[in-house]
C-alpha cells in the first residue's frame, strides 16, 4: 500500500503539469510576427550611425539634406584660409557613415586644413528584400556598443571592419529604381550645399558602389551641375537589374576621373586591366589610374594616400590644368 500511495504521489505533479493549457505560450506565428514588428520599427544601422555623429561632433560641423522625402545628416568643414580652393565631397560606402575612418573621415578634416570646404556624406538605406529582411537581425544589436560608451577613436562599425561585403540585391525593379533616385538626389543634394558656398571648383571622392552612385549622379541627363572630377577608391559595382554598370558610367566620362585600386588581387587586377581598356578605347585623356596596393601595408598607408590625394587636386584641377588634357592613356602610378 505505501509503495502505491508514493507512486500516486510522485505522479501528481506531471499530471498537473501534463493538464497545463497550451495557450500560456505565445503560437510561433505570433512571436514571429512580433519579432518582425520590432525589427520594422528599429531605428536602421544608418539612422543610428546618425544619431551617434549628431551627439559627438559638433554642430557647426552638421548639416541636414533634404532629398526624396527625406532628410540625412551630412558633415562639413570650411576651409582653413580666406578663399577656399573648392569643395570636396566625401561619399562613404555601403555601411558605413559620414566620418568613416578609412579615407572619408581623415580625407574631410585633412583637406579641409589644406584649404577646402568640404562635406562628407553616406548612402541612404537600401530596401531588403522580404526573404533577406526576415533573415536579418534588429541594427541595434549591431551598434549597442557604440550608444552606451563614448570611445575616442573614430566611429567604427560594430564588426570594426572598414570594407563591407556588398550590398544586398534589393526586392524589386521598383524599388531599384526607387533606390537609385534617392542616392543621386542625395548626392545632389550634398553638392548644391557645396556650390552654395561658390566653390568653383567641386571634386568628388568616394569608396566603394558610392563610386557608382556618384557617377550616375553627376552623368547627364541626372546632373544639371556636374562637379569638376571624380576619385575612386576601389569602385564596386551593384550589380543592379535594370540599371547601367560601372563599365558603361565610365565609358561615358570624359572628366578628370582617378581611380585607386588594389591591383594586387586577383580580381583587383581584373577590374584595373578593364577599366584602363574602356578609358583608351573611349579615347579619355582625363583618366589616370593609381595601383595602392604598396600602401596595404605601410603605418603611414593613411598618411601617403592623404598627401597624394591632396597633391592630385591641387595639380590637376589648380595649378596645371594643361597637363591634364595632356595625358594621352590610362596610368597606373606607383
């Protein structure tokens, strides 16, 4: 009897808990379309970038640009003497922001010291298709470490990796092409702000598809004030359905254009030889082609690409605009 009397015992707690109704747990759909709900109300890895340069730079350096609907932060420094040799404006690439610090974020203070309004901008979100955005974690969690402390070196990305992989395939023709408007009229935007300034001269440098975008912005029939040139640090093309290639944007350009490219890599190489093709093919006397790979892995990388960019603008657009017309072919410089 004693023996029953305890397995009737040690039984009542897995009835009970067998008797438990199911509905104290939320269904999975509705945890998944919670989820999905935060995630669309989370502030993106842009806007927080954002929020984060708003509280840490100041205000004199900040300006607001309306493009498309929207607004964007974009940062700006004068010149640091009377008359400014012109404007620069700084495009960082997919991912990153306004002060990035690999080439935008030195490049904007750097030149502005030299005698440069300058303004540095990022490319507005793409759109991510359903498949990939359901797949995708909150930005948030990405960047928690960067809203709770306040470290001295520049602004990185949470993973501390200047180069990002490309940026997703977006969801539709509709939204590329909505994608691409928003970046040319941001980037328009940035250099109305420029040529308000009356920079005579205003050049463009940018990272990554940034390189992209700013060609396209500044191709007719999009541009009704095309800048004066263009930089590229190692372009990437998006890829995007519908929409023209790098190739075909610089095929087009008959401005002064300098391109850096790592030419070391395999693929680097690939897109040098390319690239210096499409300028002697098109006949652009105005392109000229740097190899940086030298600079990869030199401690004053930072320092040597600053001087040589500051060196380009001055000579080129400045004191020799002869010499310019006077290239004959694409050059890789050492």
């Amino acid at each position: 009897m004693r023996v029953l009397l305890l397995l009737i015992a040690l039984s009542l707690p897995l009835c009970s808990q067998a008797q438990t109704p199911e509905t104290e747990q939320p269904p999975a759909d509705e945890a998944a379309a919670t989820e999905s709900a935060e995630r669309a109300t989370s502030p993106s890895r842009n806007a927080l970038y954002q929020q984060v340069l708003e509280r840490r730079l100041p205000t004199e350096e900040q300006r607001q640009l309306d493009f498309h609907g929207e607004a964007q932060l974009g940062l700006y420094l004068p010149a640091a003497r009377p008359k400014a040799l012109g404007g620069v404006l700084l495009i960082a690439g997919p991912g990153e922001h306004a002060d990035w610090p690999e080439l935008i974020g030195p490049a904007r203070r750097r030149l502005s010291d030299a005698g440069w309004n300058t303004l540095s901008i990022s490319l507005p979100d793409a759109p991510l298709p359903p498949s990939i955005e359901a797949e995708t974690p909150a930005p948030a969690a990405d960047t928690a470490d960067i809203q709770d402390e306040e470290p001295q070196e520049p602004l990185l990305a949470a993973d501390n990796q200047p180069d990002q992989p490309p940026a997703p395939p977006l969801a539709s023709a509709e939204s590329s092409a909505d994608y691409a408007t928003r970046c040319m009229q941001l980037i328009q935007a940035a250099w109305q702000v420029l040529a308000a300034e009356n920079n005579e001269h205003i050049t463009l440098i940018t990272r990554a598809e940034a390189g992209y975008w700013a060609l396209r912005a500044a191709s007719p029939p999009a541009s009704q004030q095309p800048p004066h040139a263009v930089i590229l640090f190692k372009p990437r093309d998006p890829a995007i359905e519908g929409q023209p290639s790098l190739n075909l944007l610089l095929e087009k350009w008959d401005k002064p254009l300098l391109e850096l490219l790592a030419a070391g890599s395999p693929q680097g190489a690939i897109q040098a030889r390319e690239h210096q093709r499409i300028a002697r093919r098109a006949g652009h006397n105005l392109y000229q082609q740097w190899d940086i790979d030298y600079l990869q892995n030199s401690v004053l990388a930072d320092d040597m690409l600053q001087k040589r960019l500051q060196g380009w603008l001055e000579r080129r657009l400045l004191n020799q605009p002869s010499e310019i017309g006077a290239s004959t072919e694409a050059a890789v410089a050492p």
